[in-house]
C-alpha cells in the first residue's frame, strides 16, 4: 500500500536545464510535504518542504509545486549542476500523526556536464 | 560534527543471530525514528520514540525491539536474523514530533546471509 508515488526511475538533465521531478500521493489527509536528496551510502539529507495552505515554496534554484486537487507535487531544479545529480525522495505527512511521513521510492537525477 | 551517527555502517551476520544497531544524534531533537530501505528503494518507517516514549510503532515483526535509554539515543535490536531483514537501516531525528524535517544517519547496510 504505497502512498507516495515516484513514478519515473531516473532522470537525465543536461547541465544548466531545468529538472522537473514529480511525486504523486493518494491520502488526501496528507498536508505537508519535503523533498529529500541522497548521495550514495549516505542518509537522506533535506531539501525543501511545503504545507498544503501554499502551492508554491522556492529556494534558491530549488522549487516545489503543489496541486492538492491533483495529489501531485513537483520539485524543479533551475539551473540544473553536476552536483545535483543524486537520488530524490518525497514524503508525506498528515497533522497529528507524530510526524509519521510516507516516502516514495526515489529519482535517480543525473546531470550531464 | 555529525548531527546522526549509526554504528555499525556495515553487518553482516548468519541468519538466527541477535544483533543491535545504534544511534545517536547531538542536536537536541525529541523525536527519534528508525527506518528500513528494501531492495527496492522503499523507504519505510518502522518506529518513533518521543523524549523515549514509543509514538510510531508500524507492523513489523516482534523480532524488533527498539530501545531508547535516553532521547539522544534509539537503538535496535534483532533476534533470530531472518534473509528477509537484509537492508539498509536508517536511524533519523527530528525537533519534535509535529511536522518537520527529519536528520538521517548514513545507514547501516544488514546483510543476513
């Protein structure tokens, strides 16, 4: 019963595009979620988040869309840098469930120099 | 500084053994988390400790006892390794348990053979 959807594998971005990483979920109590990026054999580190009262959060080169009526969040990456290239997670939580997120299986990103 | 740290990062053991993973984190946070990443990248929580309180508690077999001594500390303990508890365990950390960002360890790759 998987709750957080990534449904592409992997990505491959040319150096200085635009990568578009996209997340689907189907509890509709979920109301906060995070990216997450991870370098082989280390933990995941955060990325950015965003509540289900925005549909937008940015930072820096990195944005996060939200379309709650369509269960989908998105995560762009404008310029895209070697240094970006690692595995994406999303997760998911809903209030008042002890912090209790549901992550998706993840997005190879690589980005071509 | 490391804000999560796990030991073992590698075990490797015969099946039916008793093993323990440690973990501890320096930041503070009240909230602890253990999680299993499968072979297919699936990252799943298994529990949650607040300020050594048990708060998340998934069903996983009762062969996983976490143990948390103090709330800087969440361990885990395996009895009677099974092939099926090969992955990779991540111990995580978060201010509190309402919504926030959660502090991953670098994981300990648990192979039963």
């Amino acid at each position: 019963d998987q709750q957080v959807k990534q449904n592409s594998p992997s990505l491959s971005v040319q150096e200085g595009r635009i990568s578009i990483l996209n997340c689907d979920y189907t509890n509709s109590m979920f109301d906060y979620f995070l990216w997450y990026k991870k370098y082989p054999a280390e933990g995941p580190t955060f990325l950015i988040s965003i509540s289900s009262i925005k549909d937008k959060n940015e930072d820096g080169r990195f944005t996060v869309f939200l379309n709650k009526s369509a269960k989908h969040l998105s995560l762009h990456i404008v310029p895209s840098q070697p240094g970006d290239s690692a595995v994406y997670f999303c997760a998911a939580s809903a209030s008042g469930t002890g912090n209790q997120f549901y992550f998706g299986t993840g997005t190879s990103l690589t980005v071509i120099p | 500084d490391t804000a999560v740290s796990q030991t073992p990062k590698y075990l490797v053991t015969q099946m039916g053994n008793d093993k323990s993973i440690k973990c501890e984190q320096n930041l503070g946070h009240d909230t602890m988390y253990w999680y299993k990443q499968d072979s297919k990248k699936f990252l799943k929580i298994m529990f949650s400790y607040n300020n050594k309180e048990l708060i998340i508690n998934e069903t996983v077999p009762n062969r996983f006892s976490p143990k948390s001594p103090d709330k800087a500390h969440l361990n885990l303990h395996i009895n009677s390794l099974e092939l099926g508890d090969s992955a990779v365990y991540f111990c995580a950390s978060s201010p509190n348990r309402v919504s926030s960002e959660q502090f991953f360890g670098p994981g300990t790759r648990l192979t039963v053979l």
